[in-house]
C-alpha cells in the first residue's frame, strides 16, 4: 500500500525532502581496511539468523505446521551447522530474536560456548517500520538484556529482522553504543554509517539477497511466484560472490537460517563451499564482531 506523505506525491517533493530521506543511515567512508590479519587477502565472515519459532508467532500465525518448521531449526539445523563449524574450525555469528533465545537457552549457551558470535535480531522478529521509536527502543534494549544473560557477553551488534531499518533504527543503535549493524546494503565491503551527512562511527557490514539462503529455499509462501532453485545452482552463486571478494582482496559475507541450510542436502552446499574457501587459502575466518573491529581500527584512511 502506497503511504500518504505530507509533502505529497514523490514527483512534488522539494529538494530538501528528498535529500534528507536519502540522507539517513547513509554510507559514509569506506572501512575496507589497509590490510586483514595474517596476511590474508580476504575476510569470510559466515552468519545464522536463528529465527526458529519468531516468524510464525510475529504473523500471529498459530499454525503447528508453520511453528514446526521453525522448531526444525532449533532441533537439526543448529547442531548440524555447530558440527560442520567445530569440524572445519571456522567462527560464525549467530543472531538470535530474544524470544527464539528463550525458547532454546541451552543453543545460545552452547553456541557461544563453542566461541561464536551472538548478535541481536529483534524481540520477536517484528517489523521495525511498523513500530513508534520508543517501542522499537524498548524491544531492541530488552533483547540485548536477554542474549547477555544467557551468552554470558554483551552483543556489540545487530541486524534487523528482514533487514528491515526504520528511521529510528540508527539512533537506537547509536544510543545502545553498538559496534556495528548488518542490515543495509550500500557496498560489498564495510562502511561507516552516516546519520544526515554527519559519521557516526557505526560500521556497517553489508549483507545482500543474493548472498542469503532463504531467497533461493523454502519459501513456501512466495513458491508459486518463484521456481524452485536447485542446490547446485545457489552453491555456483556463492562459489561466485566468494571468489570475485577473494580477487578483490574484500570481504565475504554469507547469511544463512538453520531452518534452511540446516536441511541434509544444503547443509552440505555449506561444507563444500567452506572447503573450497580454506582450499583457495589467504582467507581469514572471523565473526561480525572481529571484522567490524577490524576495519573500524585498520581503514586506509585512518592508518593515513
């Protein structure tokens, strides 16, 4: 549904309104560090949203069999994804909706025992554009709260459910003094964010549809509107985006749900393509945290 908005229609607006709507949360300076460590050419930061039982409940959805799904991410799809990773001994991040964390404490203990990230997705995987600031604000530190309790550290990051960023998303994250955010998709490599022009020393780590599993699988509700993608055919997409990083000498940046690559045929995609990254070598594996970090401390412009 088209919103209404007060200065009309977008053809109407003055100057200043569309440069302040495009002025918000923008990319700033690159962050593409001078370097990565250990003389590696490429950074490879792998993520789980851990959504599990948050979507049906946040489309006050009742339905078992949609809860069920979810549930399967929880029961397979994470042990299989902190197997593979213990095996090849590659950090992830890990981010989890406050109430998937209280359905499942013993995962998030465990996961962040295993030495991966947790990060922060929301209270119950609500849409950010839909809520007032304070709410937002309020649901955003609760969950916080939540994931420090139980994974024994305080989330230094965030990405939003869907990736959906409001126009109050940025100053809560400013305002809770986070690290970094994962949700927008201005480059292929970090960036700092600007708030109306001015740096805020927020990086950000961008993701993008074509790097995430569950635009190609299980989207049951949209598989009329879109054929069936094969696994091969998303393992060749991936296999492309990482190695046109790895040339560049970039950063790599896969989102994935355990409800989804968790499943026996895709959760092997996942372990061929980490094969394939450790056979090309010079790749660093870290969580969000470690890159953001950084590239906050090594950008080209900082080391100048």
């Amino acid at each position: 549904m088209t919103k209404t908005h007060p200065d009309g229609e977008p053809w109407q607006w003055p100057e200043p309104t569309w440069r302040r709507i495009v002025g918000r949360a923008r990319a700033g300076r690159s962050l593409r560090p001078t370097h990565w460590p250990e003389g590696a050419r490429c950074a490879v930061t792998l993520s789980f949203d851990a959504d599990h039982e948050t979507i049906p409940l946040r489309d006050t959805d009742e339905s078992p069999m949609r809860i069920s799904q979810g549930q399967y991410g929880a029961r397979q799809g994470v042990p299989r994804i902190r197997a593979l990773l213990q095996r090849a001994a590659v950090p992830a991040t890990f981010f989890y909706p406050a109430v998937s964390a209280l359905l499942h404490p013993d995962e998030v203990r465990g996961v962040a025992g295993d030495g991966h990230e947790i990060g922060i997705h929301s209270w119950i995987h609500e849409v950010n554009t839909s809520l007032t600031y304070e709410t937002e604000r309020d649901l955003s530190l609760r969950a916080a709260e939540v994931l420090a309790r139980l994974a024994g550290r305080d989330p230094v990051g965030v990405r939003t459910a869907s990736w959906d960023f409001s126009v109050n998303t940025l100053q809560v994250i400013r305002e809770m003094k986070l690290l970094y955010d994962s949700s927008l998709m201005a480059d292929d490599d970090p960036y700092e964010l600007t708030d109306a022009g001015e740096p805020t020393g927020i990086v950000e780590l961008p993701p993008e549809w074509i790097r995430d599993d569950a635009v190609y699988f299980n989207m049951l509700r949209f598989s009329a509107l879109r054929p069936y993608t094969p696994p091969s055919a998303v393992e060749e997409i991936f296999r492309a985006e990482f190695d046109g990083a790895w040339q560049e000498g970039g950063m790599f940046l896969l989102t994935m749900h355990p409800h989804v690559i968790g499943h026996r045929s895709r959760i092997a995609l996942l372990e061929r393509l980490i094969a394939h990254m450790q056979a090309r070598g010079q790749c660093w594996f870290a969580t969000h945290a470690e890159v953001a970090g950084w590239c906050r401390d090594h950008a080209a412009d900082a080391a100048a």
